[in-house]
C-alpha cells in the first residue's frame, strides 16, 4: 500500500491505495466521492469523467498514484459556492438533459471542459466532443440541447429535425 | 380528469439537483458496515459437463472467507418463471430449471460457477483465479432452427428437446387465414432477423445481501425496477424466506430498459450468503459480466406474409417467428414472444385475419427477457417492413397503402385478442407528414443528390399495449403474478403529503410527475407531496415499473387514494363547517360550503385530522391516510407515426440520420418535458438497434463483442435532434387520468422508419433490393448495394 495525497474539490485528501488502485475507486471507496460512476470497464463510457489539473480525465484510465500531487475535479465541486448549481448543471436541469442521473456526472464534467476550450460550440462540436461518454436514456437531445443553452446560445426555437 | 392543478405543466425535474450535483444514492454507493465482497468465477464455455470444481487453493487465499459451489445450494429453489405459455397443442411449456450456482452442466457463457466471498473484491478475484474447474465441453447450438433439428444436442438433458414452446395464436383463426392466402390477389412474403440486443443501462447491477441475526430479517439491496416483485419471488420461491422477513430496497436505479425486471442469481446469492455468513456480501457487475449476464433482448427470426386484395386492402397475416429464450427462462421471457407480440400484430390496421405463429428455443446463450418495447417492437417491426414491401411491389405510396387501411373505428376488436378504446392514427399521420415537412423531402432529395449522397425517407406507424396490465386477463394468458399497483397516500398533520408508491423510478422522473397528480387533485404546491419508492419495507406491495405502466396504473392507484384522502377530508371540513359534506367544494386546496363564503383551509382539515379536538369521532376516524389498489381494465393503446429521412454515402454505405420525426398519441399528459424525454431516449435505442446494435456470437457460443469497445452503443454523433409532438390527444377511456403511458413508443416506432428509409433510398439509386437486416453497418449497406 503506498500513500497518495491530492487535492480534491479544493481539498486535500490522502488514503492508502495499491498499484492497482483506480483514480475512479479511490475517489468512490476511498474518499467517499460517489458522484463519480463506474459504467465500464473498457474506458469507453465517460461516466467516470472528472478534470484533473484541468483537462477532463476519464478517472477508470487512470492509477490513483497517477494523480499524486495533482488537483482534481469532480461533480460534488462543480456546484456554485452557495450551494447552487452551476451553469452547466442548471442548463441540464432547465433542459431536461439526465433521466437516470447516471451518466450525468461524466456528461457536466466532459461539458466544462468543452465549454472552457470552446465557449460557443456548434451542435456537431458538441455531439462529437461527447463522443466519449455514452447516456442510454435521453437519446442525447436534451444533452446537446443543454450545453448548448449553458454556452449562451439561444435553444427556444425547437430545432427542426 | 381530476381539477386542474398542476397537470400539463413542464416541471422541472426535483430528483435532477442531487443527480446534478453527485448525490445520487445508487445501490453501488452504498456500502454496508462489515461487508464482504463476492466474485463470481462464471463458464468460459457455452455448454459443457461440469465434472469437478476444486476450490481448495481458493480457499486458502489471504482475505477468503467462504467459497461456494453449486452444491451449497443443493437445497435451495431454482430461479422461477413468472409466466407459462400453453402451446399450440394445449400443452404447458417446456421449463427447466435453473440453479443459482451451476450444478451438472454449464449452459452459456456467463453461467455462475463458484463464487468467492472476501474481506476484499481483489482478494475474491485473485483467489477466483486458483479455482480449478473440470468442464468437459459440450458441441453448443447457438443458432435457432439447428437447435431445433432433432439430433441436435439438448441444452437441457431433461427435456425432451430445445423446443420451450410452439404457440399458436389464434389457433382458431388458422384455416381461415390460409383460406385468405389462397384468395388473395397478392401476397407479400418477407424474412428478417430481429437482433439480438443488449440492453445496457448505464449502470451496471449491483447486489448487497444483509443479514440482522437479532430479528432474523434479511436485506438486499439491488439494482431493480421492481422490489416487490423480487422479494415475492426470491423470498418464496428461491430462499425460502418469508416476506415479512425480508426487505428489497431499490435505491436510485440508473436506468433498466427491462434489463432490472428480472431476478437475478446474484441477488439471491448475496442474500443467502449473508445469512450463512452473518456479514453483508456485495456485488458489483462490470460491464464485461453484464454483458454475459443481463438479459437481453429481441433475438427473433420471422417470416411474415401479407395478403392484400385487388383494391390493396389487407386482407389477412401470417408470421412465422423462431424466438430465443437462451439457456434458461428468465423471470417474463415467455410473455415477450407472445402475449406482447402475437396481440400487437393487426398494428393500426383493420386486417380481419389474423395468423401467428412463435416457437421459442433453448440456446446455449445468455437467457432474452424483455427489452424496452419486448414483443411490440418485433411485432412493428415486421409488420411496418411487410406493408412497405408491398407498397413497392405494388407501386403505391406507402402512407396511402397505411391510411387506406387504418382502423377508423374506436372501440376496435382486432382478430388478435384484444380491444383498442381509443386513437386516431389518420390524426397522428396528418401531424406527422406536417412535423416531418414530407412536402420538402423531395427539394432535400435533391440537395442531398447534388452532394452525391443517396437520400430515403421511411415512415412508419405503430401501436402499443401499455399500462400493464389487467390481471383477470394476463392470468388467463399465463402471467403466474398480478399487475395491478397499488399506492398509500399519507397526510400530515400540517398538511404535507407523503406518497408511498409500488412504481419505481429509475429515470422517468416520478419523483417530479406524480406530485403533480395528487397536488393538482388537491390544489396544493407539488412541493407539498414526496414520493416514497423502491423499499419494500414503506411502500404498499406493488409491482413495479415496466411495459409503460407507471402513470396509467400507479398513477391510477394514486388518483384512488387521493380520492378517498379527499372524500374524508370532505367530512372533516364538513364538520368543521358546520355543514353536510355534500356540500363541501375543494378548489385550491381551500374546501368551501358551496354557494357561501364559509371555508376552511386544507391545512386546518389536516390538523384537525390529527388533533380531533373538536372532530366528528363519532363518525370518522381520526388520521387521513389512504390505500388504493388500482386493476385497469384494459391495456392502453398508445400509438403513432414516425418518419425518418436518411443520407447513403454510396462509397463506404455508411448511414447518417438527416430527420426524425414522431407524432404519438399518449392520451393525456402529466408533464410533457418528460414525455418529450422519454421519447427522445425511445428513438436513441431505436435508432441504435436500426444502425449500430447487435449481440454477435460465433458458433461455439462464445459473445464476440461483450463489451463497449465492440458492441456499438449510439453516441451524441450518431443521431440528429426529433422532432416529437404529442398534441394529438386521445384519452385513454378507462383509466381516470386518462393516460396511455409513453415509455416504450420510441423503441417500438423507430427500427422500421430507419431500415424503411434506407431500402428507399438505396431503391431510388437504382438497387435491386428489397430488405438489409439490421443493424445496417455500412459493410451491410454497401454489400447490398454491390449486389
Ligand atoms: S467507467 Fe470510465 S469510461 Fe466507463
Ligand atoms: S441519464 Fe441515464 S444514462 Fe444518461
């Protein structure tokens, strides 16, 4: 067991883990940090998206003792500092882009690291960064729909199909 | 229709902030104090004798506390069937049984062998890896009609062959329809494959067993759209143990499709073991054993023929379906061929004979239970793909092929069993052709000609049985359980209300829909009602959430108990008004002696419930909480239109989805930014299983894409935004709210506009062809086009 330390959500945390320890199980049975899924186990889902040092990082790709030292974000710190959602969150709410919640987490930590190197991304942008993280549920509509809202775009106009 | 309220409005959905903001309680977020974790070790081969299994070296692991085999459950029931099909012959179906833990034979890949309890899950891996099994392998069939050869090997050795059933239906209608046939001025004849599909929510199954040795009660806690029903069949048929010892709890379920109906080895597993064991054992599936695991869904071979007359009116049907069960019956698999095929097949036409025909068969392959639509999507399917076949073949539009033979009529009696109250498919097409803008397709034809791509566009319509399901009926059809649903609704003193429901949400919003139910009835803020769900320890035995049966029957239950909660409300504040209760009008949460100004507030009415001070003991007791137990009458009849316009790049044959539209007609709607969504996810699967899905194993059983990196799920890129409209509204007769459900109808509707579209298109670029099974890969699409 090896030691690591980082600092999660602005906080820092440290836990005993293996070699094998994923970044995706340290943060749920280490730390506690449920928001973070678990929905694969070949990389390919997304819901286990979390930013760490900023760039969105699928955590199941990744060794816990990989992120030593590093800064992480997950869904439980991407809530405003009163308690509120944030703007991605709201616009997933006003827009009914998660049914199950599952997949969520991956969808608004893949959608921040969008918006932050693309603030006002087309439709097909959108649909092509989410490539990686798959949703069963909302047949990615109101996904695409709700980040393009969270971008500042206008999305009143139901869109012709 | 209860009084306005909240009813119709678009509310935002209450259970999003904690999905939002990762405080959702899904079962693998639960972790119980002491709890072990269990690894299965599962076959590697699809059939096979199981001569020995040597767990000594497991058992000597660091961190194993228990191994077990299939012996250890020697004593204990085998998985049960929830229903029985009786064949053509009056004879019930072939049922074999099915162990939690394998014993004799193996009989898929997936099938449980041994599973490892430890302090850890590593540690139950790495000691699931020293296990020595002794399995003589077995030739395996995999494809159906071999399986039904009769030297073929039998995948169980006690039956008399792989054949679980041979169904006909209506027996009685047979010789008339083959009469039909031989009248007929064409027939139209068409063989496909309806594919295997892996249902694939999100979130992987998760089982934890808890024992308290202190009030010899068990827990489990699972992954399932239905407590209920998994404690019924779990407590009384497999364990043993009585429902009143026992607690299913269904925490936040991230997603089902069908998949979650079922119950699963593992669930019993866990809660035997945590008995034997006296600590919690849990397991959580990956993906790669859900893929060996989950059941999954449609896998039916048909050959349909249609007989239409010289004016192109449809005159009878006959299919012929081959319908995989795989290795063992799961919990519903029997209904899904059946009962929700066979009746759907007169669709939304008034073909007056009708002729169906389903042999189920023993696979070696991974059990097929329900998947989102189950039955009724393989019924539209065919039938859809029939009727635009001979649209082609006889050189007529294929939406005036449809409306010429809409039933019209409501209510219909079709040839096949059951009675459709209401619709209107003539308004669903006309709202369909202007969503869809089908006038502009052919200005779009040429833009996409001019990019040198191939453009077709697919229509089709569809009907569903939904609000499953009226239980006098099923019981005659073979259905072992009941499906009413039930709801008790709690007033609090200070007025609040708490609804505990045997529904189960696991993505379709309840939390946010049914407060809106019971606040409108009452005319209070839907802030003032919680829903209380998937534990069976608070909620009332219900039957849970499949078949797009939440709204139109547990919503039923809670309109019954909100009725009786307003009617004793009534009383009190009659009472309190010095007034009969005849009088009394409830508007706004505000009960009012009628024609006068005297009226009291709801709140009051629910104080005085508890604190009867001043209150009618005489007459009334006190507390205001009520029980409903709601049997609809009739299945509901949802139904609509779909059309989709697709893009052919004629180089590679690979498909892209220009256009989708839906017109449904849902009756009445509680929230329609819901409905929207669940219509949206339908088609997204739709569209998966037209283009991309498929569970693909080779001849010796074994699953060639068990996992995301080959089984191709649709992405944000594969699919366009719909068009959906639901204005076309015609209410349910028999259920109070007046609702059809609205769950399945973009998985039912979508596959055939998809693959119409595409044999259109490929049609108009000058191919000679006439049907591509799915899913259409481009390699698929571009053969068919070479040839
Ligand atoms: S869990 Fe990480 S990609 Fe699926
Ligand atoms: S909301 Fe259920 S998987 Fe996306």
């Amino acid at each position: 067991m090896t030691k690591v330390t980082m600092s999660v959500n602005g906080t820092e945390r440290s836990g005993e883990v293996e070699g094998r320890t994923l970044l995706s199980a340290f943060l749920r049975d280490t730390l506690g940090l449920t928001g973070t899924h678990v929905g694969c186990d070949t990389g390919q889902c997304g819901a286990c998206t979390v930013h760490v040092d900023g760039k969105s990082v699928k955590s199941c790709n990744m060794f816990a003792l990989e992120a030593d030292g590093a800064s992480v974000t997950t869904i439980e710190g991407m809530a405003n500092d009163d308690g509120s959602l944030g703007v991605i969150q709201q616009a997933f709410q006003d827009h009914h882009g998660l049914q199950c919640g599952f997949c969520t987490p991956g969808m608004v930590m893949a959608a921040a690291a969008l918006l932050k190197e693309n603030p006002k991304p087309s439709e097909a942008e959108v649909r092509a960064w989410l490539s990686g993280n798959l949703c069963r549920c909302t047949g990615y509509h109101n996904i695409v729909k709700a980040i393009l809202a969270a971008s500042g775009q206008d999305v009143s106009k139901e869109f012709a199909a | 229709m209860p009084a306005d309220g909240s009813i119709g409005a678009p509310d935002k959905r209450r259970e999003d902030v904690r999905f939002l903001t990762g405080k959702g309680r899904y079962t693998d977020d639960i972790n119980v104090n002491g709890q072990l974790y269990v690894h299965f070790l599962r076959s590697p081969v699809a059939h096979g004798r199981l001569n020995g299994v040597d767990t000594e070296a497991a058992r000597a692991m660091p961190g194993v506390v228990r191994v077990f085999t299939g012996d250890d459950f020697a004593d204990v029931g085998g998985l049960p069937c929830g229903w029985q099909v009786t064949d053509r012959h009056g004879d019930p179906m072939q049922e074999p049984a099915h162990p939690v833990l394998a014993r004799g034979k193996v009989r898929h890949v997936g099938d449980p062998i041994a599973a490892v309890v430890a302090e850890t899950l590593n540690q139950a891996r790495d000691a699931a890896e020293t296990i020595e099994v002794d399995i003589e392998e077995l030739p395996a069939v995999i494809d159906m009609k071999a399986a039904l050869a009769d030297d073929a090997p039998k995948v169980h050795d006690d039956l008399k062959n792989n054949l679980c059933f041979d169904w006909g239906f209506v027996e009685e209608n047979k010789a008339a329809v083959e009469e039909a046939f031989q009248k007929a001025a064409h027939v139209t004849t068409l063989e496909l494959v309806n594919q295997r599909l892996v249902a694939n929510p999100m979130e992987p199954r998760v089982a934890i067993g808890d024992y308290a040795a202190h009030s010899d009660e068990s827990t489990l806690y699972t992954t399932s759209q239905n407590p209920h029903v998994i404690r019924l069949l779990m407590g009384a048929f497999v364990l043993g143990i009585p429902e009143h010892k026992l607690r299913v709890i269904s925490p936040d379920v991230g997603g089902g499709f069908g998949s979650k109906i079922f119950h699963y080895a593992e669930e019993a597993f866990c809660t035997f073991a945590a008995k034997q064991l006296r600590r919690p054992v849990k397991w959580t599936s990956s993906r790669s054993e859900a893929f060996i695991t989950d059941c999954h869904g449609r896998d039916h071979v048909t050959t349909i023929q249609l007989a239409l007359d010289a004016e192109n009116n449809f005159t009878a049907l006959r299919t012929d379906t081959h319908a995989n069960m795989g290795a063992y019956l799961s919990t519903f698999a029997p209904s899904v061929p059946t009962w929700l095929h066979g009746v759907l097949m007169a669709g939304n036409y008034k073909t007056p004979l009708i002729y169906v025909n389903v042999k189920a068969v023993f696979t070696n392959t991974v059990p097929v239970d329900a998947y989102r639509g189950a039955g009724r999507p393989e019924a539209t399917y065919q039938l859809e793909r029939v009727i635009d076949k001979a649209a082609r073949e006889l050189g007529v539009d294929p939406i005036a092929l449809r409306r010429q033979n809409f039933i019209t009529q409501f209510p219909y009696a079709t040839p096949v069993a059951v009675e459709y109250d209401t619709g209107d498919y003539v308004a669903t097409m006309d709202k369909l052709e202007e969503i869809a803008d089908l006038s502009g397709f052919e200005k779009r034809l040429a833009e996409s000609k001019a990019r040198g791509k191939l453009r077709g566009l697919g229509v089709n319509c569809y009907i569903e049985a939904c609000g499953i399901a009226p239980s006098n009926l099923v019981g005659q059809l073979g259905a072992r359980a009941g499906l009413y649903e039930s709801a008790t609704v709690r007033v609090n003193a200070t007025g609040g209300l708490v609804v505990m429901t045997g529904s189960h949400s696991h993505g379709q919003g309840h939390e946010t829909a049914f407060p809106q139910v019971v606040a409108g009835m009452i005319g209070i803020d839907p802030s003032m009602v919680e829903i209380v769900h998937g534990d069976t320890a608070n909620t009332p035995m219900g039957m849970g959430t499949y078949g797009s049966r939440s709204l139109a029957v547990g919503g039923s239950a809670m309109v019954r108990a909100t009725e009786k909660i307003i009617a004793k409300a009534k009383k009190i504040a009659a009472h309190l008004l010095e007034a009969s209760d005849g009088d009394i009008e409830l508007k706004d949460g505000q009960f009012t002696v009628a024609g006068t100004d005297k009226s009291v507030a709801w709140g009051d009415v629910t104080l005085a419930a508890y604190v009867p001070h001043n209150y009618p003991l005489e007459d009334l007791e006190p507390g205001l909480e009520e029980t409903a137990f709601y049997d609809p009458a009739n299945f509901t009849y949802p139904a609509g239109a779909y059309a989709c316009e697709v893009e052919v790049d004629p180089e590679t044959g690979k498909v892209t989805i220009e256009r989708f539209s839906a017109a449904d007609d849902f009756g009445n709607i509680i929230n329609p930014m819901i409905v929207d969504g669940q219509v949206h996810g339908g088609i997204g699967q739709g569209i998966g299983q037209a283009l991309l899905e498929g569970a693909v194993y080779d001849e010796n059983g074994q699953l060639l894409n068990g996992s995301y990196m080959d089984y191709t799920m649709p992405r944000a890129d594969d699919v366009p935004f719909y068009a959906v409209d639901h204005s076309c509204q015609t209410p349910c007769t028999h259920n109070p709210l007046g609702v059809k459900g609205c769950g399945e109808a973009g998985a039912i509707g979508s596959p055939p506009s998809v693959v119409n579209a595409v044999v259109d298109a490929l049609v108009r670029a000058g191919h000679d062809i006439t049907h591509i099974d799915m899913p259409l890969t481009p390699s698929r699409v571009w053969s068919a086009m070479q040839g």
